[in-house]
C-alpha cells in the first residue's frame, strides 16, 4: 500500500512547464539567444523586439551585440546552461570602453555631468588616435609665438579647443591633452538654476573631485557626451546620488528597476532634493525654457518686420520731395507715434 501511495506521490509531481517546442525554458532562453546571435552576425540587425526592453538608441543596441557576438564566437563550447550564458554576458560586458580619468573638481559642471582631460603623452591610445590637423596646428601655433604673433597663437589654442583638443599646464610645462564631456547614465540632476542644482553639483564634487574615476562608456548623446557608469573608490556614484536624493532616475532613457527603487527609498526619507514636497522636475524645466526662448526669439522676429516696414514707408515719403507736403509730415509724425508704442509695448 505504502509503494502504491508513494508512486501515486511521484506521478502527481508537478512537471516543469516547456515551451511549445517541447524545449525547458532555460534551454528554450539559450537557443533564442544562439539564434538571434547567429542572425546578428549575417544581417547585423538586432531582435526586434529588444527596444521593448531597453532606452537605449538603435546604434547602441547594435554595439552592444557586436560584443556579444564577438564573445560568442571565441567562447568554445556555446553556451549550454545559465551560468555559461551569464560568463558570455560577464565577458561582452569586459569589453565595454572604459577610461579612468581624474577629475579636477572645477570642472564638474553639474549634479550628472563633468569634463575631464587625458593627457596625450601618458596614454599611448590617445596618441596613436591624435588627428594630423592637431599637429598642424600645434606646429603653426610655436611658430606664431616664436615670432610673437600672439593673435594667431590664441586663435590656434581656441580652435583646438573646439576640436575636443586642450592645451594645459602640467608642472609648468604646456601639454595636449584629450576633451571628455561625460554624462552620468540613467540620472538626470537639477539644472543650476533650478532649486537644489548648486546642492546637487556639490554632491557630486564631494564624490569625484579630485580623484581617479573609472567609466564604463555606452555611447554618446546628442551633444556628443560620452555616457556612461561611474566608479570612484569602488562606489557606484549613479547609486550615491539616487539614495542621497540629488538626482532623479532618467526613466526616459534608463529602465533599470535597482534605480527607481534607490530614488523611491530617497523618496520616502525625504532627502535630499525630496525634503521639497513637489520638486520640479529637470527634464520639464528645460522644456520650458527652450519654449521661453523660442517665444522671445519670435517677438524679436516681429518686432524687427515692425521696424523694417517702417522704415520702407518712411523712405517712400522721403522719394520726390513729398516730406514737404503738410499731409506727408502728418503721416510721417502717425508713423512715428506708432513706432514708438510698439518699442513700448515689446518692453513690457
């Protein structure tokens, strides 16, 4: 009796489910990542359905596969369970760019953002990279010092400013270094002017400044910033800033759930920019000020057709010798009394 109940146990095990190829899930999650893998590496075209899960731009997506796809061909066996999957993503992950940079505390611009220079000399990359035009440059601008040209040496410097090129000094001496504007991935900190910015910059200064930060870079952003995670003295400062409360979660371009759960924690204990009952949120102040600026630039805009009108019709009264007609100056005299109601009213 007790064999039968015992076997009656072990047929009424419930099964793992299978997909409906008859495939364990985690084998079914192993061939789909094979499968698109493989599909990568004949179209270069990631799955289609990968926006749905990551912010990230198309060009990124199609960078970060270009790894995994590399880890995937040099790792012998594939992937068979989990954990060798996971070592596949371990390893893409190790091939993300990352540079350490030390960062000078006056050049930290904001609660997410700060610039920072490579010295070109001490990385051997940076100087196998340098573009011919920066030497050209470099070249002409010791000539125009030799020869005390010191208008054409500042231009030189400023035009290797906007190249991401600086001329800096290092123990008194001049040396080229690399321009990095970094940006801090997935947070989104208060605007300077906006409250709590200067509190949020400070922040960030009392975290990196002045010393050696590594960042793991996943792209740029439309104003070419390099954006990325950063470490400094094995901290991750994205975690710092959200549980402190002096940045917000970019939900709009970062989707990781450890995030919103440091901001709401932050949150909860009102801290930080928190301790304000209804915080304004930095991605609306900036909307509003590029419709603030858009609004005056088109008022300027008007006001200049204003005049130019004007000075059309007055320059008509002028033609032939009209101004001497009595009716003429009494146009002229209304022309000008409307001008200046309008200079009036565009200062209000």
């Amino acid at each position: 009796m007790g064999n039968i109940l015992r076997s009656q146990k072990q047929q009424q095990k419930p099964q793992e489910p299978v997909d409906p190829h008859g495939l364990k899930p985690a084998t079914a999650a192993i061939a789909a990542l094979t499968r698109d893998l493989r599909s990568f590496e004949s179209s270069s075209v990631v799955p289609e359905g990968l926006g749905q899960h990551v912010t990230s731009s198309k060009k990124e997506q199609i960078t970060w596969y270009k790894y995994m796809s590399e880890a995937y061909r040099t790792t012998a066996p594939s992937p068979r369970t989990p954990a060798e999957a996971a070592q596949l993503v371990a390893t893409a992950l190790n091939w993300i760019p990352r540079v350490d940079l030390e960062v000078n505390v006056n050049c930290i611009g904001d609660g997410d953002g700060f610039t920072a220079y490579v010295a070109i000399r001490d990385d051997p990359r940076e100087l196998a990279n340098v573009p011919q035009e920066v030497y050209e440059m470099l070249t002409a601008r010791t000539k125009a010092r030799i020869r005390r040209d010191y208008w054409s040496a500042d231009t030189l410097r400023s035009t290797l400013d906007k190249s991401g090129y600086k001329i800096i000094i290092c123990s008194g001496n001049e040396i080229l270094a690399r321009k990095y504007r970094i940006r801090l991935r997935g947070v989104d900190a208060p605007e300077l002017k906006m409250p709590y910015g200067k509190e949020s910059k400070n922040a960030l200064e009392k975290l990196i400044g002045g010393k050696s930060t590594k960042i793991y870079v996943y792209g740029q952003d439309q104003f070419e910033r390099y954006v990325g995670d950063i470490y400094c003295d094995s901290v991750f400062i994205q975690e710092e800033m959200l549980r402190n409360g002096h940045a917000w979660h970019f939900k709009n371009y970062d989707r990781r759930p450890e995030f919103s759960a440091w901001e709401r924690k932050a949150r909860a204990a009102r801290k930080g920019l928190w301790a304000s009952r209804n915080p304004e949120k930095p991605w609306h102040w900036r909307r509003d000020e590029r419709n603030e600026r858009h609004g005056t630039i088109e008022w300027e805009t008007l006001f200049t057709k204003v005049i130019a009108c004007f000075v059309a019709v007055a320059e008509r009264l002028f033609m032939g010798g009209l101004l001497l007609a009595r009716r003429n100056l009494l146009k002229l005299a209304i022309l000008l009394g409307l001008m200046e109601l309008v200079i009036i009213f565009m200062e209000q």
